[in-house]
C-alpha cells in the first residue's frame, strides 16, 4: 500500500475510535458531508486540510505518521491481572475510567481531587498497559477498541456487583434525573431473546450518543450509569412457597 493510503487508513481509524462521523467532520471544517466522503474516497487532501483533521483529532503529523507506519492493535480485553490492579487502587480505577472515557489532562485535575504528579504516574502505567498513550503535553490517546470488554466474571464485573451494584440500585430513582423500570411476568424464550435484542440495542446507543458528547464540554456533561439486565429470576419470598 503507498504511504499516502496508509496516512488516509490512519486517519480513518483514529476518527473512528474516536467517534467522529463524516457529519460531524464536515461541520467542523464547514465542508458538506458528501465533500468529506469523496475526500475520504479518493484520498485527495491538500496539506491545508491535513493539518485541519490533525488539529481536529489532537495530533500532529509526526504520530499521525507514525499510526501510518505501524499500525496499532487497540486492546479488547485486560488481563485478570491488569484488572485486579485497577480494582485494587481507587486513585487507579478512576484515571482509568476518565481515559475510557476520553477525558482531558486538565479535565481530570479540575474534576477530582488528584495532583498533576499522581496523575502522571497513574498515566504512565496505563500506558504500560497499553490502556493509552502518554503523549507530550500530558495528552491522553486512549488504546480502547470500540468492541472492549471486561472478562467475564473477573474482577471488574465482581467489583461491580459487590461494590457498585447495590449502592447504585439502592439509590432514589425519583426525579428528572434518574428512571427505574421494572417488569415481571412468564415469557417464551423467543420473548426472551426478543427482549435480548432489544436491552442490547439500547446499550450500543447508549455507547454512539456517549461518543457524540464527547465533544461537550465537561460543565455540560454527568458521570450517568444505566443498568440493562434480565434473567430467568423469581422473588425468593414466591419460591420458598412452591410445592
């Protein structure tokens, strides 16, 4: 493939991990989207337009370059090991999940009560980890693939349901700001896997909308849980009165 193809594949790849649509290139250099689509197609840029899209995704040419050059393998999945380590140290697991979460340097020191030298060193190990990368100017460029995911029942998910689960479902569901729907009743399996379809659709939007407001500012934004589950399950106080 020549190099200049590489540089186009580059910059697709990072607009996409980043959750950047051709839409939403498009208003940000006021070009129409069908502009940016042949743009993308063809591969014709002009400089003056590379250092747009650059300046758009925080980067300079030299990492773009370098993206062009070796490619990145962005990480599905931690290690057990890795993931005790972040449920380990509080400090840990919240830098983490501003990385996750594409959160600013600066961002992270104006929310929370963390140090500029903790947070580099907590930065620096997960790019150890290859969680992110530490780039000059204390810039943060998250590794996570779009399809990530814990280890099943490893110690995130059993830090989850020890430690935030209850603490979340326990919590006042009354307001503007929070929602609680619960059903019961006897379904079909095919009811079933029809309500599967539908709790995972909701969570692949909640993902897209997540990545549109990344752009927000965070003054505009709340840390915001939501929890899709459903499971053959019956009140114990009804079981322990079957025959």
């Amino acid at each position: 493939m020549k190099q200049s193809g590489q540089l186009v594949d580059a910059l697709k790849s990072e607009l996409k991990r980043r959750g950047f649509t051709y839409k939403r290139v498009a208003a940000s250099l006021e070009l129409s989207e069908s502009t940016v689509k042949q743009m993308f197609a063809n591969g014709n840029f002009t400089l003056k337009r590379l250092d747009e899209l650059c300046e758009l995704l925080e980067l300079d040419f030299a990492e773009l370059a370098n993206l062009a050059r070796q490619g990145r393998e962005e990480l599905e999945q931690l290690s057990v090991e890795q993931e005790e380590r972040l449920v380990g140290d509080p400090q840990m697991l919240l830098v983490a999940y501003c990385v996750v979460n594409h959160w600013r340097f600066d961002q992270i020191l104006e929310k929370y009560d963390i140090t500029e030298a903790q947070c580099i060193r907590r930065l620096a190990e997960l790019d150890r980890m290859r969680i992110a990368e530490l780039l000059p100017g204390n810039r943060i460029r998250p590794l996570i693939s779009p399809n990530f995911h814990w280890q099943p029942d490893g110690p995130i998910e059993r830090y989850f349901r020890q430690q935030v689960q209850g603490e979340f479902l326990n919590g006042d569901f009354n307001g503007e700001s929070a929602e609680l729907v619960a059903r019961s009743g006897d379904i079909s399996p095919h009811t079933f896997g029809l309500l599967v379809q539908r709790l995972q659709s909701a969570g692949a939007l909640f993902d897209d909308l997540a990545r549109d407001d990344r752009k927000l500012e965070s003054s505009r934004k709340h840390g915001t849980t939501m929890l899709l589950a459903i499971r053959h399950w019956q009140f114990a106080a009804f079981t322990n009165q079957k025959r």
